[in-house]
C-alpha cells in the first residue's frame, strides 16, 4: 500500500524545483492553499496534513518532531524528490528543523516561521488548558457555531484575538459517524507534540544546519 495513502496531500504546479509546506499545530495542508499557489510557476508544490492533523493517519503515539520528520523523508521517498525547498510554520517549523538538521543533503533552502529552538516545558499546559475552554464533541454544528460565536470569546482570557482564534479551532470540528461535531485532528496527537516538541532546546539542531 502507498505510504501516500496514510496523508491528505495534494502536489501542485509544473517547475522543476521542489516545494514543501508544512503546516503548524492543530492544522492541515490547505492552510497553505492561498500561499503555495503563488509558486506553482515556479515550483512543483507539495503540501499535506501531518499525521494526527486533518485527514492523515492518527496513531496513538509518535508525534516527537523526529517522527514527523521521518514521515517527511519516506513521502519524498515515494515521490522520488531528492532536493526540496522547505517551509514550516510553528510546529510545521520545529519539524522542518529536524528534518534539515538530520537529512542535510536533501534540502535546498530552509524556511522556519514563527518558532525557534528554544525549549518551553509550558506550552502543553498552554494548549490543554486552550482546549479545555471547548466542550467537544458537539452535538451538532450549529451548537459549536455558536459556542465560538459567543461563549468562547467570554471564556478565552489569552493574548490571541478570541474572534480570530475561535474561527481556527472552529475550523478543526468536523462531522463524526456518530453524528456529532468532534475535533477533526487526535486530541492526544496534539498534546504529545506540543510535549516532545518543545520539552528541550534544539540549538544543536541548528548548528548542524548546512543549507541557507
């Protein structure tokens, strides 16, 4: 079987050069959508839901950063990209640094943003406690609409907008078989990467850096 078949990835655009997006916690390929379009001239343009996100797998364990970056290298595998120009957002990012830090040799051009190597052991409690203000599963769509509409922006005490954060986290529910409105990615995926993602620095990560 295709490990492709394991992600929801979509490959865009005719250049020659190699472009992979990667999305940050709690997101999926698409997100990505408005941007890679703007390169599919110039670049074939890959982007995908990461395990534990969107319509990828959900394994119960193995969301370090060292894993997302293996399933990184087996998808290039597949498709046969030996050299790629890499972007990753936020834990998109910190995984993207793991992969260009151990498999140098097929990265052009590196892109993180919105993150650094520096450790923070709070942010799991950040995001359990950001999840915990949302009373999912719903039981249908119309409630969770109208939960972020009104009574998350009253709860959330954050430095986010809440108007703006709701919509994202609106935007992670989807219809379960069940009937009801559940988060479309793995709740204990999610905690586990904010976990093992950021429990320590990666300086040395950045030092082995060899590409620009």
């Amino acid at each position: 079987m295709s490990f492709l078949i394991n992600f929801f990835s979509q490959i865009h655009g005719k250049g020659d050069k190699k472009l992979v997006f990667l999305h940050g916690l709690m997101g999926y390929g698409s997100n990505w959508r408005t941007v890679a379009k703007e390169f599919e001239s110039d670049y074939e343009v890959l982007v995908y839901d990461q395990r534990g996100h969107g319509r990828s797998f959900k394994p119960p364990t193995g969301y370090a950063p060292e894993n997302y970056a293996e399933d990184l290298l087996k998808i290039l595998d597949e498709l046969k990209w030996r050299k790629i120009y890499l972007v990753g957002h936020s834990m998109g990012g910190r995984n993207a640094l793991n992969f260009a830090a151990r498999f140098t040799e097929r990265v052009e051009k590196l892109v993180i943003e919105d993150i650094g190597p520096e450790s923070d052991p709070k942010g799991e409690g950040d995001i359990k406690n950001l999840l915990a203000l949302v009373p999912a599963p719903f039981k249908s769509k119309e409630l969770a609409r109208e939960f972020f509409q009104n009574d998350f922006i009253k709860l959330y005490k954050g430095p986010e907008n809440p108007r703006t954060l709701g919509l994202f986290l609106y935007s992670n529910l989807t219809d379960q078989p069940d009937g009801t409105f559940n988060w479309r990615f793995s709740l204990p995926g999610i905690l586990e990467s904010v976990k093992l993602g950021r429990a320590t620095d990666r300086w040395k990560e950045v030092a082995a850096l060899s590409m620009s």
